[in-house]
C-alpha cells in the first residue's frame, strides 16, 4: 500500500513552520524595539547598570546625606562613583590648582567620575560635603534640556548681576572665566547653589530637586570660609597696624637722633659757660637743657612702648601666618617646591 499523507497531517506541520516564523518575528520585533529603545534611553540604561552593581561606601554615603540629597541627586552623586581621595591620588585626576583658587574637587563630564580631595583640618569641617554637592550639582547642571537649562541661565544672570555677591564669589567667577571658559553658567549653578542662602524662588524650586535642606549646605560653607576669613582679615589688620607702627617708631627715632644732637650741642655750650665763668648764661641755658633732656627720655619711652607693641603684634601675625599656612596647605595640591642638595 503506497504510502499517504493524510490532510490533517499537512495542515499540522505547515501550522508548526508559520508559527516558527512568527516567533521569529517576534524577537526580531522585541531586539529592535529594545535597540531603538537603547538609542534613546542611553543614559537611563547606563544608570541603571551602574546603580545595580555599585554600592556607596560608608563615607560617601554619609555625605550625600549630610547634605540632604534627594534620592535623584544620590543617583546623580552614586552614578558617577564619587571617591574621597588623598592629595597624590586626587592629583592624578583633576587639575592641580591655580594661581587664584584652590581645586578641592572635580567633576568628569559624561558621568565618568566626580572626586573630592581628603581635608582633615579641624577649623575646615564642612568643607568636603559642600564639594560633594557642589560637584553632584554639575552632573545636575548637565542633564537640563537645552530649554530648561537657557531658562535657568537667564534667571541665574538676572540675579548675579542685580545683586552684590561679594567680592569673593566676583573673584571666584572670575578665576572660572580664566580656567574654564565657557562654563560661566554651569559653575554658577554649583556656586549659587552651595554658598548663597536666599535666592529667587525659581532657582530654590530648582536647588529642591537636588537638596532637602539646601540651608544646612550654606551654613557649612560660610562655617569653612569663616575660618579662613577670619585669619586673611586679622592678618590685614594686624599688617596695617604695624605699618602704622613701624612709621612711627621710625619718625621718633630720627626725632630722638636730632633730639640728641640737640642735647650735645647744649650740653657743651653750657660746660663751655661754666669754664668761662659765665655763671649767669650757664643758669638760664639750664632749663632749656633740662626740657630737652625730659622730651627725649619721654620720647624714648614712648618709641620702647611702640617697640613692644610692634613686636607683640609681630607674634600674634606669625601665629595667625603659621594657621593660615596649615589651613591652605590642607587644600592645596601644589607639590612641594623640593630643595637641591
């Protein structure tokens, strides 16, 4: 009996093959869409793979909390691996400083790292969470849609050049003109942000993505520039004193030069008097003599006083050098000028 394939047979078997096809098709289907969705979701894509194998460590996580990150900023923060790192190590990642500012932390465009320089200088607390932030907050600036980010130029503009910031923030802005041209806006961003308590209500609605208590990052940072202000504007003090001091210790002492010439000249012409019997010019060159003699061991006190003065002030400066001295080379990542032996 020859052999014959039944109908339903056929029908089974060309079933199997359209449904293979269709599967096919569907993968195909599910690869491109998970392709096109690739393209235009990049970055929430690398986000996502970097927060799912990346854990904070324990004092990266304390700063994104001590400045009352939101949970976007942490992930801004936490995207870009954010390292605490001593002065050789963070030197080998950001720029060394400049003749203007010191450089305590860094972002790398792109989310490719964000770097902050070891402070442990008591009188400087505060100072590595607000780089943290100021540093998250370039991240931030760079993921605004070109719309959101022309509006926030314009209001950030408006305000700085309506107001009087201080000449620190002015030499600050400036310093970025000279070492980052071109990223007016996005320094400004992070300045506004972490060292100006009040500011428009569109740029606190904006900060309130980033930051609970944007207050409590202010604070920190007028708490660390106290420090170093308090001791910049002492020693400007005490340089103008001893200035003052030490032009009048030098008029006196001419005074006193004179005053001596003055003295000897009397002294001989006197002696010279009671040689020649003179009795009575001798008598009333005396007071004159006298007088003189009273104004010039006056006038010498007065100089040893301005001395003692002068040389106090001189201490206390040296003491106030030497803090300043410890405070900038706590954030300076200038190498050490070696001597040659």
């Amino acid at each position: 009996m020859p052999l014959i394939m039944s109908k339903s047979l056929k029908n089974g078997y060309l079933a199997t093959v359209k449904l293979r096809h269709f599967s096919l098709a569907v993968s195909l289907i599910l690869v491109l869409t998970f392709v096109i969705w690739s393209v235009f979701n990049a970055t929430a894509l690398r986000d996502w793979i970097i927060l799912e194998t990346y854990t904070p460590p324990k004092i990266i996580s304390e700063l994104a909390e001590t400045d009352t990150m939101t949970g976007y900023a942490k992930e801004l923060f936490y995207v870009n691996e954010p390292r605490l790192l001593n002065k050789t190590e963070f030197s080998r990642n950001c720029p060394q400083d400049s003749g203007e500012s010191y450089v305590i932390g860094c972002y790398h465009s792109g989310d490719t790292g964000i770097y902050l320089l070891e402070v442990k200088q008591p009188q400087l607390n505060g100072i590595i969470p607000v780089t943290a932030a100021y540093e998250m907050l370039h991240a931030g600036y760079a993921r605004l849609s070109t719309s959101s980010r022309n509006k926030i130029d314009q209001i950030m503009q408006q305000f700085y050049a309506s107001h009087n910031l201080g000449s620190q923030i002015e030499e600050q802005m400036a310093s970025y003109a000279k070492t980052e041209p071109g990223e007016r806006y996005d320094e400004m961003y992070s300045v506004l942000a972490t060292e100006i308590a009040v500011l428009p209500s569109a740029l606190n609605t904006q900060y309130a993505v980033y930051f609970s208590n944007r207050a409590k990052i202010v604070a920190m940072y007028e708490g660390y520039q106290a420090a170093l202000n308090t001791r910049l504007q002492a020693l400007e003090s005490d340089n103008a004193q001893l200035t003052v001091l030490k032009s009048a210790i030098n008029s006196n002492e001419s005074s006193i030069h004179q005053m001596l010439l003055s003295i000897d000249a009397l002294k001989q012409s006197l002696s010279s008097d009671q040689s020649d019997g003179a009795i009575s010019a001798y008598n009333a060159g005396v007071p004159a003599y006298d007088s003189l003699v009273n104004s010039y061991n006056n006038l010498v006190s007065t100089v040893h006083s301005e001395i003692t003065s002068y040389n106090q002030i001189v201490s206390s400066r040296n003491t106030l050098v030497l803090e300043e001295q410890q405070l900038v080379s706590a954030i300076s990542t200038k190498p050490a000028l070696q001597s040659i032996k």
